[in-house]
C-alpha cells in the first residue's frame, strides 16, 4: 500500500461499467543478492530499462513504476483488462526482467509485505527523481523512516464504476469484503528481527502513520457514502482541511491523499483496493485479486443482501472484523451475526478461515488454477503463517536469509512457498 501519490497509474478505466476491466499493481523489494538487506537502487533499474531516468517504463500492456521508498519497485497492467488469467505470466515475465537487470547491479526482487529485519530509520531513501517535491512534502509532515511509511508492499486492485449509482454498489460491497482479506492474503509477520504477534504487521503499522492527522487514514474501513457528493463531504473534505496548515503549497491536496484501505478515485473512476499483502509470486497474488473480485461482485448483485442491508454495518463493526483478521488472520474468530447473514452464512460465529472456505465454494469462479492456490492457502494458511512456520520460532538473521532466500526463489521461479 502506497502512503504516497501514485505518480504513475494503471490507466484510467474511463467510467467503464462495474466489472468490466480490472487494473492490478504488485509492489516489491530490491535486495543484494547476497544479503538480502535492502537496495535503495529502484532509480537505476529503470534507468538502465529504459536508457535514460525516468519513474515508469512501459513494456507493452504491462509497466513499471516507482513508489515513495527509493527500493520499492512496482509493476502493473497499463490498461484495465478482463483477462485476470491472462496476468500472472505476463507479470511473471516482467519480475524475470527485473531480475535480469538487477543481477548486474547485486541485486534481485523480494516477494512478501514487509522486509523481516528493514530498520527503516536509517536504511529508508525517497525517491528523489521526478515528482521528488511530493514525496518530501510527506518526509515534512510525517515520520517517514517509519515502518508504515518504508516497509510495506502491497497489491492494489482497481475496480471501475460508471455512475453515482454502480458507485454506491460498489463501494458498500468494497467495504464488507476489506475485513476479511488479512485472513487470506497476510505476508507480514517478522519486522525488526522477531515475531511481530500479527500475521499481517504491514497493516497495523500503516494504520499509524498518520495518526498526527487522523482523518487521512481514519478507520482504514472507509465511511458509508452513496455518491461523489456525500463522499466528498464525509471523507475527502475533513482530510483536505486537516492536512491544509501542513501543506501551504497545496502539493497534497488531492484524491491519493486519502488513506484508508479502500479509496475512491473519481478521477479515473475507480475504486482501489490497498489492504492486500504481496504473495510469493504473481499467481498467488491474482488468485486471490480474482477471489476479492468474485465476492465483491456477488455483494454487489445484492447476492445475500440489499444496498441498505449492507450500507447498515458501521465503519466501527467493520474494522473490529478486519484488526481481528490483522493479528490471526484466518484463525480470526468472526461473531457479528449481521455480518455474516450478508456473507450468506447463517450460523452466529465462524473462524475467517470457515468463511472463505464458504465463499471460495460458493461464489468464486473463473480457472482452477485460482481454486488450487485458493484452496492451498485455506489449507497450508495465508503467506504469513508459512513463514512462521519455515522459521521454526528461530528469528535471527541468518535464519531469516534461509526463509527469504527461498522466497526471492519462489518469485522468480514462479511456485508457491510451502516449507
């Protein structure tokens, strides 16, 4: 998850019609190759891809870009697509050609949410090319060598709607799925050398970095809002006037500076999804975008409840459901009964791991490569509890560059991480 202006995007997706094209953005490390401590060199990869500097390289429908953390790298599909399947290939080609690159400068991606021993404090950089003076906008105002500012890597889903009316949908349907995604897609358990006691720790570190302005973040779960209007009067309007005696020249003001876990993007129309930890490898990370997907849109044809059904569950019950599902992931014990009737389950409690083990049965369709990997990571556990698991509670460094070392092997080779 980006705490900072998206630079480059995926394209706009144009007012398109709910789920008619979908625009996906995997974030990774750079690390040297031998250590695997962090390598603030996302500048001269993209310098030597592209000839000259540049913060994005385009490469056919996929392209590269930079975020705030000078290691971090992103890539992404340039226009919104249909073809989920037709993504991790293409994605997996590119990670390969980054690799290319970067093994010529020591270095190579590192897959998973956070780096496990990262001190941001004296190992963070800023991008300092194109755009440098927002980035330092932010390094004015907030703690930036933080964890919730330099060490977290996300996937971000981008959902279209066309009207007011697909927005509303949209947006209600957005905000009953967020919870539960940690249970599923956690990768962030070790940071500063130990076990962190949440398996996705890249959350409960963003959810702090900007608590010196609450409203940038709020809640993480964004606020029940019906159309542009009431967004703009209960979300982005409280933000743009909090950050204002920070921001005198105005660098920040705009839509991206919304923090929470789901953001509207009326300027590209789209809806886009931060609260997702990068897996192990691209298909890993499209299985679960396409699971997101599935429920969000049977939530959105009112599968299980109606718009007011589903606009009555508060911010507040929300986020108790998603901070649960922060620390135990799919071990979260989920017993607000309201909530789960509109998730179709007619029983008072379940774990999260129950409730997806029901939706991905009943509501997700598309390849059987998305149910296998779906159904290994409801079976073996997210990313996070693999990981703790591959550590046998051993924690010190050299432990730690076995397991990550592994991993980097997973992302370039293109397999799932089952120690």
């Amino acid at each position: 998850m980006s705490p900072a202006p998206e630079t480059t995007s995926v394209a706009s997706l144009g007012a398109l019609p709910a789920f008619r094209g979908y625009g996906i953005e995997l974030e990774y490390m750079i690390v040297g190759v031998d250590d695997l401590s962090v390598r603030p060199i996302a500048d001269q990869l993209f310098l030597q891809a592209a000839g000259y500097q540049t913060n994005e390289v385009e490469r056919g429908m996929l392209g590269w870009s930079n975020e705030l953390a000078l290691h971090v790298f992103e890539v992404k599909n340039l226009r919104p697509t249909l073809m989920l399947q037709a993504l991790p290939n293409a994605m997996q080609t590119e990670i390969r050609q980054a690799n290319r690159i970067l093994a010529g400068l020591g270095a190579r991606l590192m897959p998973t949410a956070m780096h496990p021993w990262m001190n941001p404090a004296t190992e963070g950089c800023l991008w300092p090319h194109d755009h440098a003076d927002l980035y330092a906008a932010y390094g004015r105002i907030f703690d930036v060598k933080t964890h919730g500012w330099f060490n977290l890597q996300s996937m971000h889903i981008n959902l279209p709607f066309a009207d007011d009316a697909q927005f509303a949908r949209l947006h209600a349907a957005t905000r009953l799925v967020l919870p539960i995604l940690p249970a599923v897609a956690a990768s962030s358990p070790i940071a500063d050398g130990k076990n962190t006691s949440y398996l996705d720790y890249r959350m409960q570190a963003y959810r702090r970095h900007t608590e010196q302005i609450p409203s940038l973040a709020g809640a993480i779960i964004p606020e029940n809002a019906s159309n542009k209007t009431e967004y703009q009067t209960r979300i982005l309007d409280p933000m743009l006037r909090d950050i204002a005696p920070h921001d005198p020249k105005r660098l920040l003001a705009y839509e991206w500076l919304n923090s929470r876990g789901a953001i509207a993007r009326f300027d590209r129309n789209a809806i886009e999804i931060r609260v997702i930890d990068t897996q192990e490898h691209p298909q890993a990370d499209l299985a679960i975008a396409a699971a997101t997907i599935s429920v969000i849109k049977s939530l959105y044809d009112y599968d299980a409840a109606s718009l007011t059904d589903q606009q009555a569950m508060t911010t507040d019950e929300l986020a108790h459901i998603l901070w649960n599902c922060v620390r135990d992931g799919e071990q979260a014990v989920i017993d607000n009964a309201a909530y789960l009737r509109i998730m179709g389950i007619t029983e008072e409690r379940c774990t999260a791991k129950e409730l997806w083990q029901y939706l991905i049965a009943e509501r997700i369709s598309g390849p059987s490569t998305w149910s296998k990997v779906l159904n290994t990571i409801l079976r073996e556990g997210p990313l996070a509890r693999r990981i703790l698991r591959a550590t046998g509670n051993d924690y010190s460094v050299p432990r730690l560059r076995e397991v990550y070392r592994t991993l980097c092997d997973c992302l370039q080779e293109g397999r799932l991480f089952l120690p």
